[in-house]
C-alpha cells in the first residue's frame, strides 16, 4: 500500500543558529524509519519519467522499491550500476529540476525525496559494507584522464571496470576537483570523496596529484611518450571572472574560487592553517547562485557578524538551489536584492572597506530569458564591508588549449566536443564537463564522462 502523504519526510538538520558557527554537515540524513516511509510514497509508474530526467539514468523506481523492502545493500546496487559517485549526488544534485522535477507525486504534493533516498542508501553502504571493490582483469590498454572532478571520476571508474589502465592527472595536492575545493564541508563532507576516490584506486585507477596538464606535460606527450591510447579531458571550469569595476584589485577582494579553496581545500578555518583568511566582520558576496551562497555561508562560518548576498536581479531570478537559498536565510545571510555593484571602496589601509551599489528594476527579458536589470538613476549608496567575494561564474583555463595541437574551443574557452561522444576536434581525445559547458552541475559532468567512457571503449576496440 502507498504511503500518500502529499508531503516528503523533512530531512532533520542542525539548527541555524548553532550550524553558523560549524562547518559540520547541516542536513543529518534520513533515518531507516523515514527512508522506508519516504520510498513507500513511490508509484513506481510503468512510465518512469524520474529515470529521463536523471543524466546517468539510474533506475530510480527499483532502487527505490528496495529501500521500502528495507532492502538498503540492494539498493545501493542498483544505483552503483549507473553511478560512481551516489553518496556525493545524493547530496549536491539538482533533484528539483531534474529526476524529482518529472515525479508525478509532485503535481499535487511534493515529489517522492529522491535525492535523500540516494544519500541515505549510499550511506548505508559505505557504514555498513567492509568489502573492497576488486580489479577487473586488465584488457591492456591504456587511457588517461585529466582533471579528478565529477567528470573525470565518472570516466576513469566506467573505464577501470571494463578492464582499462586508467591515470588520473590532478592539478591540485589532493584528488577530488571542485568536490573538494569548491563545495563546502557542510554541504559535502571531504571523507565522502575521498571513501569514492579510494574506490576507484581498489579498481586499478592511479592518480598523479601536482600534474598541471600543459606545464609539467603536454597531451600530445601523454600520447605520443607515454602510451596512452586515448585521453579525456575534464579539467573543470577554474578561470574566474570579475566585473571589471573599480577597487577590485584590492586587499580583501577575492574571487569565490579563491576563496572557497582556502576555505575547503586548505582548511583555513582551523588555528593551525597555513592560509589564514581575514578575519571580516563585514562580507559581500556579488552572485546569486550555489557558490555565491557557499561562500556567503562559508564567511558566516569564519566569525563575520553580517554576509550580505548581492544580486542584480529578483529572488524569483535566484539560479541557486532553493534549499540552499533557504539554508542561508535561516542562518542569517542578508539578501540584497535588484542591487547592483559599481566599485569597491579603499579605506585608509588600502583595503576593501565598502562597497558602491546601484538600485535595479526588471525590464524586458534578455537572450536568457530573465528579465533584464536596469539601472534606476540616482540610486547610488554604500554598504561599508572589508571583504567583497566575486561569485559570477567561471570558464575553462585555456592552458590546455594553447598547449594541444588541433584542438577547437569556442570563443568563451569551452572545448567543443560531438554531443553523442564527447570527441573533440583531435582523434583519441575527449573532453566533457565543465571544460565543455561551463560551469554547471555535478550530475551533468558525470553523465559527460560516462557517455564519453563508452565512446573511448568503442574507439580502442577498433584499433
């Protein structure tokens, strides 16, 4: 019988005003309890709608029946057949506009909490299951991956279970991509990355960390000297952009890449780190997207007393996930709405000391299909901060472009690839991801790779 609850299980969290001070994870998980009641709202249509609108197609409805046979270990062997990293999607994936946005319990009511079934089930697995995954024997050929992001991940596991020699090339000291560096600890806790990543080593997967792809070697070297038959690319979107406004080149002005990497990557939240950020009493974040509140909550986090979001357009504009909109509310940050920096103010030290903004009012929607921000004249005021955090978006480093032969990228950096295969312009290389789109979700740069691991098994297999 199907549990018809109009409403999903809430997922218990810590509570704001002490989950402000910590970088521990917010959301706890579900219970067993709520787990099997929360799959028991599934209807496991005959048409599963959930399953196309999941990049990997996972096939939600069976793992989601196991879970309310209170079958965990089964479920999470479903889920494994399609994706290598359910423990980190199940907590940072878009669900509302991809698999729970085509849930038909979510036309009169709140669709089934696919994403927290996820989590919970790889959860289970990774507590409960002691097994090691074991190395498929080798077929003899070799591929490399560049970049240990969502994508590259996603490639290098497909890859090593059907028997590939697989290398990973990391630019950073530590494997993981924009999972490590970008997200924050309480949303993602870097254990959960690591225990996939050690994963995919039982495989057979090597990784080289320090290897910055187009200094230390170049792809055709990876090719033509080392052996490798084929390569995929999926170095991320790391370049960051600014506004290009006045005072932005001052102390106490960071990019959110910047930023978040000290916070994730380096620890610099702890005493005894050897990057300390600022401590700012006063922080604006210019974005209104999951980074921007990342690095908002993250500043909240690091002792300041008042975070500030700043975004040009509507809340209803907001390209943040509404949990994570939400999240930030309850613990404090100060959404500055149809507001719109003009220059960053130095106080006495040369510092950041404030920041110029501009009202704005929607006009006529613009090529996004957003309403367009227009400036109201004679707005102009400040709001006195000593940290300003640029979070407007990234694109592709072009130090890969300009060190391989032949290889065609659009005018922004994204490296153009065919959408069935995710073949670039140079044959045996591949690309998907972030290099390819720009920055974008964890589960669209998994599904790149898988699709792209399936068309290099193919094109060594016809050598």
């Amino acid at each position: 019988m199907p549990n018809m609850s109009l409403k999903k299980n809430e997922m218990p969290t810590q509570d704001p005003n002490v989950r402000n001070k910590n970088f521990k994870e917010v959301a706890l998980g579900y219970t067993k309890e709520q787990a099997i009641d929360e799959a028991q709202r599934c209807l496991n249509c005959k048409n599963k709608k959930c399953v196309s609108g999941c990049p990997v197609n996972i096939d939600i409805p069976a793992f989601i029946h196991e879970v309310a046979e209170g079958k965990f270990e089964e479920a999470y062997q479903v889920i494994a057949k399609d994706s290598s990293l359910p423990a980190v999607c199940g907590r940072v994936c878009p669900q509302e506009s991809q698999c729970e946005g085509q849930c038909v319990r979510g036309i009169k009511g709140d669709p089934v909490g696919i994403g927290r079934l996820e989590r919970f089930v790889a959860d289970y697995h990774n507590a409960n299951n002691t097994e090691k995954a074991v190395k498929p024997e080798s077929n003899g050929h070799k591929v490399a991956v560049i970049g240990s992001g969502p994508s590259g991940l996603t490639c290098a596991g497909d890859l090593a279970k059907m028997g590939y020699e697989v290398t990973i090339f990391e630019a950073l000291h530590l494997a993981g991509g924009v999972l490590v560096y970008g997200i924050p600890e309480f949303r993602l806790p870097k254990s959960i990355v690591q225990k996939e990543i050690d994963g995919l080593k039982d495989l057979g997967v090597k990784v080289e960390t320090n290897m910055v792809i187009g200094k230390v070697l170049s792809i055709d070297e990876l090719k033509e000297e080392y052996g490798f038959e084929a390569v995929f690319i999926g170095s991320g979107a790391g370049l960051p952009k600014f506004m290009n406004i006045p005072g932005e080149n001052l102390k106490g002005v960071y990019s959110a890449n910047e930023f978040l990497t000290r916070v994730n990557l380096m620890k610099s939240y702890k005493e005894d780190s050897d990057t300390p950020i600022k401590q700012n009493k006063r922080v604006a974040v210019v974005g209104g997207g999951n980074v921007a509140m990342d690095a908002a909550r993250s500043a909240l986090r690091l002792g300041a007393e008042e975070v500030y979001i700043i975004y040009r357009r509507s809340r209803e504009e907001l390209p943040a996930r509404a949990e994570e909109v939400e999240h930030a509310e309850e613990e404090g940050i100060i959404f500055k709405f149809l507001t719109n920096p003009v220059e960053i103010l130095a106080d006495e030290n040369k510092f950041a000391g404030g920041i110029k903004c501009v009202e704005m009012e929607l006009g006529e929607p613009d090529a996004s299909g957003r309403r367009r921000p227009i400036v109201k004249e004679g707005s102009e005021f400040e709001i006195p901060v000593d940290c300003v955090i640029m979070a407007l978006g990234t694109s592709p480093n072009p130090l890969i472009k300009s060190t391989t032969r032949g290889l065609e990228t659009q005018k922004w950096g994204g490296i153009i690839v065919e959408e069935e295969t995710g073949l670039t312009s140079r044959e045996g290389i591949y690309a998907g991801g972030d290099a390819v789109t720009g920055a974008a979700t964890v589960i669209l740069a998994m599904g790149a790779g898988k699709t792209a691991a399936a068309a290099i098994d193919e094109y060594i297999k016809k050598q």
